[in-house]
C-alpha cells in the first residue's frame, strides 16, 4: 500500500508545528481534528503547497497511510488520549504503531500499552520538549515503547529531532514500557527546580544587591558565557529587560503578576520521587514555591500583618556578591540534576526501563527546555561510570562544587538574614549536606518509632543483624 509516511492527529500549536517538521524533512503526511476547520485551515493554509493530506474522519485518515500506519497523537493528555486511542482501534490494523506525543503520565502510558496489547497495535509514549519553536525545527525526542516499533520510528525521530553541534541527533530511545514519558517527566521535574533556582537568583539580585533591571539584564548575559550557559539563562537575558508595551519606560517583568501557572508534570515528579523513595527537595521545593504564589490574597494580607526583616541594599563588593549568587546557583543546579538522575536511576531497578542516563544527557543537550552546557559533563560522567550512584560522586562535579560551596553557604544565610526566600537554594544545600554525612539525626527518629510503635531499630555494631524492639517505658 502506498501512502502518507506518518500521521498526525490533533493540530494545536504543538501539532501543527510537529506535523510541519515531518513534512519538511521527507516524510509525507497526513493530518486529523475532531473540528474539521482545523484540518481545513491548516492544509489550505501554512501547508498548502506541501506534501499533506487530511481525513475529515477517522476511517478516511487511517486510508491515507502506509503500512505499518505511524501515528503521532497530539492532543492533551488524559481522557483526550483515551478518546483517540478509541476512535482509531476500530480502523487500524495488527502493526499499527499509536505515539502519544502529549505530557502524558507514565502509569497511563503503560496502562494504555496493556490494553492495547491483544489488538496487536503497538503503543509508544514520546516525550518531546522545546516548545512552539522545537516542534517545528528540532525537539528533543524521549520515545519508550515497544523495540521493533521504534525500529520504524527511528528513521524518522532522527530526522525532526534537534541536532546537538558534537553529539548528533537529540532523540534515543529511552527503554520500554512507560519510560519515554517517565523521562519526560523526569525533565520537567528538573525544569521546575532550574527555573526556580534562576528566579531566587534574580530576587537576590534585584532586592538585596539593588541591580536594576539593564544591570541584570547584564549579569545574566554574562553567566550565559560561563558554566551556567543554558536555553532558561539566554532566556532570561531577553525577559528581564524588555519594555512594557504599555510603558516602555518600565520593564515589562515587573507589571507581570507573581502567581505562577503549572500544569502538572512537576507535582507528578514528586509524586513518583515519593513512591519510588528518591528525595528530591531542589524540585519539590519548586513546586511548593509556585503553590504559595498562588496564595496572592493570603500573602498580601500577611505582608500587612507578619513581621521579619526587610531587605536591605547590599553594601559591600557588589561584584564579589553576584559572584557569590552564580556559583550558589551553580552548585544548586548540579543538586537539581544530581536528583532528577537519581530518580532514573530508581525508576530503572523498580521497573526494568533500561534507561541509559549518559544518553539522556545527551539527548537534553539541545532542543529541549533544559538544555544547558554542563549537560555535556553529565553525559561523560555516566558514560565513564554507569554505575555512577550519585552525581555528587563524580569527580568533575565533587570538584566544581569544592570551591564553590562557601559561596553557596553564604548567599543562603544572606537570603534568611534579609527575609528573601530561597527555597531551593537551601533545599539544594541541604541536601548537599545531608548526602554528604555519614550519620545523621535519624537514630533518634528510629528511638520515637519503636517507643509508640515497636517498629524496630537497627544497631551501630550490628547493622546488618536482627532488628530489635526495646521496652522504653520499662527503663527508669
């Protein structure tokens, strides 16, 4: 059967612009929408002239593809996907191989795979992410799923992926099952932690070092020629400056109402950190900052009432003071990254994903939210060490961290002495902290749990030995 290369269904931003970079690199298409205007508009419109077809129903746009049929759906996630998944069984065929390309949660993909398993449709969860402008000129792809269907994806993926300047195409195939959407999620998980990290930056900067807004504008600048290089840092340069339209006189940033908006994928980190039993406290941190700014009404009412101090103008070396933010920034990055490769780690031996971390990093290295230079750094050190268990026990991050951390230490006391928030800042170091002692207050916590519970202890000179119960209300 001769016929479009691939797929699309759902044609939002994402799908369009997706639907675009397919065609334009040599692979025909074929598109569907519930609302049949948008496939319309869209073939009459931005892909007129292309290589597109579209189906005004399911059956129709299932007729238009080759076999095996490759299908990317685009639409949101959650019961949008069961819907078309539904809609399309009755029409495909034993091969057919269904992607979800949306911000799905990984037990839905996995959930929807077993369904789908007797039909012999093979389902595949892909994570992408670069946004608007990846979609359509190179995402970072996370596909997990079926082997033998990824064998007629590849040819495909590698060729819409983004390309890293040394380290080739940004998609690989990131094990089975649910893994791909695992990945993604993992992703944005570390996206919440850098995002807030590089906010709590700007807020030192701005109300404790006094820098105006062109003075950060500079700043940031800077650190994107260092070791903080990364897409959310050159993106920072551009917002953190630009004129309010309706006063150019006044950065636009500061008119823009502080609750942030979240749709999800970080709570799911969390979540799956929790039952997986991995702490991750740069990213939980994160997203409990963006859950308080929501609380606008609440704060406001508290800012009248609630006393601490306020931030006063730094007054010593300004300049050794911003450095001392970018290396604590630094440091508390590695932390973020250290966790979210923990947690891939975890999800590997309690699900069997196969999931290689050097190739993870690899892959984030372009096209993606969180693509930043150091994530060439991580790629070697798990390339070198596979089994490397922690990120802080790699060398090249031991040591960038040495020099670093009374830096760190500093502006996170700076941050309470002034009454600034620096919630993952501090989550960063204490975890760095925690990780790196050898024995911590969690003896005591094993006392209280066997006194009201019996639930046992462990002891010092016999770890490995029978756990014990004491009766504590007998001792005198």
């Amino acid at each position: 059967m001769s016929g479009q290369a691939f797929g699309v269904i759902g044609l939002e931003v994402m799908g369009r612009n997706i639907a675009l970079n397919i065609e334009r690199n040599g692979f025909p298409i074929a598109v569907f929408n519930r609302t049949t205007s948008k496939s319309e508009n869209f073939i009459s419109g931005i892909a007129r002239g292309k290589k597109a077809k579209m189906g005004r129903t399911v059956e129709e746009f299932a007729s238009l593809l080759e076999r095996p049929r490759r299908i990317l759906i685009m639409v949101k996630a959650g019961q949008p996907v069961d819907q078309v998944i539904d809609s399309l069984k009755p029409v495909l065929q034993p091969g057919d191989i269904v992607i979800d390309g949306g911000n799905s949660l990984y037990t839905d993909t996995e959930r929807r795979g077993d369904q789908l398993k007797d039909t012999g449709i093979r389902f595949f969860g892909m994570g992408i992410s670069g946004g608007e402008e990846g979609a359509l000129w190179g995402p970072s792809i996370m596909p997990g799923g079926d082997m033998e269907a990824y064998k007629h994806l590849e040819p495909i993926l590698t060729k819409i992926a983004a390309k890293s300047e040394d380290d080739g195409p940004c998609v690989a195939y990131c094990g089975a099952r649910g893994a791909g959407h695992f990945v993604k999620m993992c992703h944005n998980g570390i996206e919440y932690g850098d995002m807030e990290l590089i906010a709590e930056a700007y807020d030192l900067l701005k109300n404790v070092g006094g820098l105006n807004n062109k003075q950060l504008k500079d700043v940031f600048s800077e650190w994107n020629t260092s070791e903080l290089k990364s897409f959310l840092i050159e993106i920072t340069t551009k917002v953190i400056d630009f004129a309010d339209p309706l006063n150019p006189k006044q950065p636009l940033v500061e008119q823009i109402l502080d609750v942030v908006g979240m749709k999800g994928t970080g709570t799911w980190t969390i979540k799956a950190a929790l039952d997986l039993q991995v702490p991750v406290p740069t990213m939980a941190a994160a997203v409990d900052a963006r859950e308080i700014s929501m609380l606008k009404n609440e704060r406001v009412a508290a800012s009248k009432v609630l006393t601490g101090p306020k931030p006063n103008k730094y007054t010593g070396d300004v300049k050794a003071f911003i450095k001392d933010v970018r290396d604590a920034l630094y440091c508390s990055k590695i932390c973020s990254y250290a966790q979210g490769m923990a947690l891939l780690t975890a999800a590997n031996k309690a699900f069997n994903y196969g999931i290689r971390l050097d190739e993870m990093a690899r892959i984030w290295k372009a096209g993606c939210i969180i693509r930043a230079v150091f994530l060439g750094e991580i790629k070697n050190a798990f390339h070198e060490e596979p089994g490397l268990a922690n990120l802080l026990m790699a060398n090249r991050f031991r040591e960038a961290i040495l020099p670093r951390q009374d830096a760190w230490r500093r502006i996170v006391q700076l941050g309470a002495q002034s009454g600034i928030t620096t919630p993952a800042f501090s989550a960063s170091l204490a975890y760095y902290d925690a990780y790196r002692r050898e024995r911590l207050p969690g003896n005591l916590i094993q006392a209280q749990r066997d006194f009201f519970g019996a639930h046992t202890y462990a002891r010092v000179d016999n770890p490995t030995g029978p756990m014990i119960h004491t009766e504590w209300s007998a001792k005198k």
